[in-house]
C-alpha cells in the first residue's frame, strides 16, 4: 500500500497579511507595503502619546503596523520612542519619529514646545 502525503505551501508574507488584515477572501497574491504613514499628536515636556503607523498595501488596503514596525527618533535628547510607538517629548525642540515595517519608512516631525 502506498502512503499519500498532501504537501501545503504556506507564503510567510501572505499569511501574516491576510490575518492581519482581516482578510475573509483569498487573494491570488501576496500584498506589498506601498508607503508606510505615522500619526500622533505631539506630548509636552514630560509626557507621552502613543503614535500609530500604518502600512498601505498594493492591492489598495491598509493595515495597522504600530506594533510591528521598528520605531526610531532623529534626536533623542527632544523626543524618544519606545518599540511600541510610545513618543516621549524630553525636552523643547523637534525631531523626526520613523517606523519601518517591511523595509519601507514613513516618518513624522514632532515638534515640543
């Protein structure tokens, strides 16, 4: 007797974006990150805002990445941001809060006054 086996092929990238997006049709290919948007309002000396990041996709959706994303800040003696997106404003000045997801940056300036 012969043993059957069944081979499944699962896409690593198509997987993470169809759960993520909610996706309850089955596209015939994965998405790409077209640009990557960040958002927030900028805290005062002292206090914290969560920012979001948000990737759209080629096939025209959009996903939440702010968890995903790897965040940074072009100065961190005015602003520094946590891995989650949490931006702290340290002292008056400016700096430029970016999150990249998929190899793709987008960025926003916050200015603390």
């Amino acid at each position: 007797m012969r043993n059957r086996f069944a081979i499944v092929v699962l896409f690593a990238g198509f997987a993470l974006l169809g759960a993520a997006c909610g996706s309850s049709s089955t596209p015939t290919a994965a998405s790409t990150v077209s640009s990557v948007s960040v958002s927030g309002t900028a805290p005062a000396v002292g206090t914290a805002a969560q920012y979001t990041a948000t990737a759209a996709l080629s096939d025209g959706t959009t996903m939440d990445v702010t968890s995903l994303a790897s965040w940074s800040s072009s100065d961190t003696a005015d602003v520094t941001v946590s891995t989650s997106g949490v931006v702290t404003a340290v002292a008056a000045g400016s700096a430029v809060v970016s999150a990249t997801y998929s190899s793709v940056t987008g960025s926003v300036t916050v200015a603390v006054s």
